[in-house]
C-alpha cells in the first residue's frame, strides 16, 4: 500500500522542497510525518493550531482579527513567504475549503504551482460542480434540473423523459441537509414529496431549484482518495448495498464504512482504479499535485458511476477513518503528493484493534441527524482478515443497542438544525441518529 513516507537516505546536494502550509480554523497533527532533509515544511496559521510543532521546520503565529472573513493577514504572510522562496518553487498546502480560493489567487499573482481561481469553480460552487462533467456524462448517473415553483405533475413528466422514471432521488441544489432529500420509489410518492413539503412550509423545502437522479440499487457507495501523481491511493466504501448512507441517517439505522488500501480496492473492486484515472485525467489540469477525492457507485466493473468529487474530506468521520493505523491521516498523504511518486514502505505496527468513540454525552440533548458525522457511537475496527472485520460489523450492528430518550414531532423530517432555535424546548427532538 502507498503511504506518505518515503526513505530517508543521504540527500546531499538534492534540490530541497518548501511546502508551506497555510491554516486558519483547522488544527493539525503532522504526528505520522517523518521528517525528511529535502523537505522543509513551513507553517503559517494563529497561535494553537498544530497539536505538535515539532514536526515543522518554521512555525509562523498569524493572530488575524475575529472577522478577518478575507483572511488578510494570513495571506500577506503567505505571500512575502512565495517571495522569499521563488527560487525553490514552493508548494502551497491548505485544508479548509475556506481558503482555496485565497490561495489560489496568491498561485496565480505570485506565479506558484497548483490550482488557480477559475480551476476552482468545479468544486465550491454547487452549480458548476452539478453541471460542468468535463466528458464524464457517460459515467454519471441521468439527472434532471427542475426549477420554479414545484409542480409535481409536469415535473414528474420531465423525469421519466429525462432520467428513466422512478426510483429516483430529489434533493434541492442547495442548502439541503439529511432531511431535505428525499428516496422516491415511485411517481405517487415523487408528488407527494412536494406537496407535502409545500404544506410544510419548512425553510429547508423553500427553494427554486431541485435536481433528479437516477437511483443506483444494489451498488456500494464509494469515496476513492486519489493523487495526480500515484492514482488511487485508498478508498472508503459502504459494506451495505441494499440502502445508502444517507437513508440510513435518515431512518436512524446503524451503518458501517471500510477503509480499503490500493491493492485492496484493486482486488475487491475491479476497475475502480481505471474509472478514477479517467476522472482525474478528464477533470484536473497535469500540474496539480493535491489528492483528489471521488464519489460514486460501483455495481461491477462495467457499471461505475459518476457522482462528484473534492479536494479534501468531506466529514470527520472519513478523516478518522483514514488515519487508521493501516494507513496514514490525510494531510499527510497531501502533503506527501506535493513531493511526487514515493517509495513503498512497510505500514504501521497495529497495537490494538478496536477504538470506541461516544460521539454525544450522557443526557445530552439530541437532534435528528443532518450529516454523515451526526453519531451516537462510532467504533472503529481495524483487522487484517477482511472476513472477519466484515463479521465484526455485522455483529455489532446487530447487536448494539443505545437507550434514547424520545420527544419528537410527527413531522420530524419538516425541521433542520438551523430551524430548531425558533422552536420551544419541548418541540426539540430527542432521537437516535446512527453508528458508524
């Protein structure tokens, strides 16, 4: 499996890397990195936000104002940095969607490698990320954009016109959440979904523009991590396949997510890794050396599907998971692919093989869950006999059991977090999310 290490040897007079690391709410351990003589990491964030400063060479306390929104200290800092370093062609490294498009504008005036402001539309703006394929309409699942006010009848015309017909999914284009998703099986229950959520009149439902795909059953969902520079790296992927992620959040059923390593996905899932190149060589320019990260479905290796894709996590909970012992954190793994091809190297050493993390305190006040972090109880499983790990997360989906509590109101799924303040202390609903 690759990893974000490489051997240590004599450098010599090789050319030494700069990568600068550039953060603002998101503290970082570097705690896997192994420190390399041509490399040296420079760090530039406010004060506390590496759990360990050891692992950097510079350490730069950036105290911004509380609603420097535009990040304008950071960035002068970042950009008398790219000037004193011009010369070794530094790298760039943020993990906060917040400053992509910051950094991006510093590669474009200061002349550094990576991506640019116009290259990011296909990624922070829900819009081009739904619309812009880039050549990969063959491999995505049909959709259909419908906008204006609902009108169930005429729109459910457009979609059997468009997409096939029913199962399908409908969600707004933006600002939706767990809630405002809807798993249609059939025509009756596509116009029922927005008269229903008309007669609600829930500000999760208010919106002018709604999207319609396709539904893939009885396929595992995936998040593949991908570089430029060395493929597929890893990949998370659904154990079940009968439901997805997302209907189990909303029907507060258990769910269970496996951390495959390259060989491993190559092995379980045929074909993944030439779909992902296909993608990485379809949607992002040569020079780009971040990871990439990729979702869709896989059915079988003729049938892999398209659904969108990243340039970093998209929860905690696939952060945690891939910086299991079997593999290493994803910053790593970002900054190692600024550095080019690696070396393989022998992995970690596992000293256990299960951790448990309670994700919500005892008597705690609970909401329905929005997000695929939204949890009670999360166990992480480690093993490297793939049957048995399958088992065990079988077993103990089946056999957990965490007492809740419940006040909830008929229409649970009419509210959304950023609706509950509005709502008195006895409406709050009190349910069991999921575990992971």
């Amino acid at each position: 499996m690759k990893t974000a290490v490489g051997a240590v040897g004599a450098v010599g007079a090789a050319e030494q890397h700069v990568i600068i690391i550039v953060l603002w709410k998101y503290r970082l351990s570097l705690y896997r990195w192994r420190r390399r003589e041509d490399v040296k990491i420079i760090a530039v964030a406010p004060p506390r936000m590496l759990v360990d400063e050891s692992n950097v060479d510079v350490y730069y306390q950036v105290e911004p104002p509380i609603r420097d929104h535009d990040h304008c200290l950071l960035m002068h800092k970042v950009r008398e940095l790219c000037s004193i370093f011009s010369a070794k062609q530094p790298k760039l490294v943020v993990f906060e969607r917040s400053l992509q498009r910051p950094i991006a504008q510093i590669r474009r005036d200061m002349e550094v490698d990576g991506f640019k402001p116009e290259q990011l539309l296909h990624f922070i703006q829900a819009e081009e990320t739904i619309t812009m394929r880039n050549g990969l309409a063959a491999i995505s699942l049909r959709q259909c954009s419908l906008s204006g006010t609902p009108q169930p009848d005429t729109w459910a015309e457009a979609v059997r016109n468009q997409i096939g017909g029913f199962p399908a999914v409908v969600r707004p284009l933006r600002h939706h959440c767990a809630h405002s998703v809807g798993f249609i099986r059939n025509e009756n229950e596509f116009k029922n979904w927005f008269r229903v959520s008309s007669f609600r009149n829930s500000s999760v439902h208010r919106n002018d523009h709604y999207v319609v795909q396709e539904y893939v059953d009885d396929g595992h969902e995936f998040s593949a991590v991908c570089s430029s520079s060395e493929g597929l790296l890893g990949c998370i992927s659904a154990i079940e396949t009968h439901r997805s992620v997302l209907e189990c959040i909303q029907n507060q059923q258990p769910y269970a997510l496996e951390y495959l390593s390259a060989n491993q996905t190559r092995d379980i899932f045929p074909g993944l890794e030439s779909f992902c190149i296909q993608v990485i060589k379809s949607v992002f320019p040569t020079t780009y050396l971040g990871l990439i990260f990729i979702r869709g479905y896989y059915k079988d290796h003729n049938e892999i599907f398209f659904l969108g894709f990243g340039l970093e996590p998209d929860s905690e909970t696939a952060r945690n998971l891939i910086a299991l012992p079997q593999s290493s954190p994803w910053e790593v793994l970002a900054i190692t692919a600024q550095l080019g091809p690696q070396p393989e190297d022998v992995g970690w050493v596992l000293q256990s093989n299960m951790r448990v993390s309670w994700k919500s305190a005892e008597s705690a006040e609970m909401k329905d869950s929005d997000h695929l972090d939204d949890n009670v109880l999360q166990v992480f499983l480690w093993n490297p006999d793939r049957s048995s790990l399958l088992a065990d997360c079988s077993d103990i989906m089946r056999s957990t059991d965490i007492t809740i509590d419940r006040n909830a109101l008929n229409e649970r799924h009419s509210l959304c977090r950023k609706n509950v303040a509005k709502l008195t202390a006895k409406e709050l609903i009190r349910s069991c999310t999921t575990t992971d």
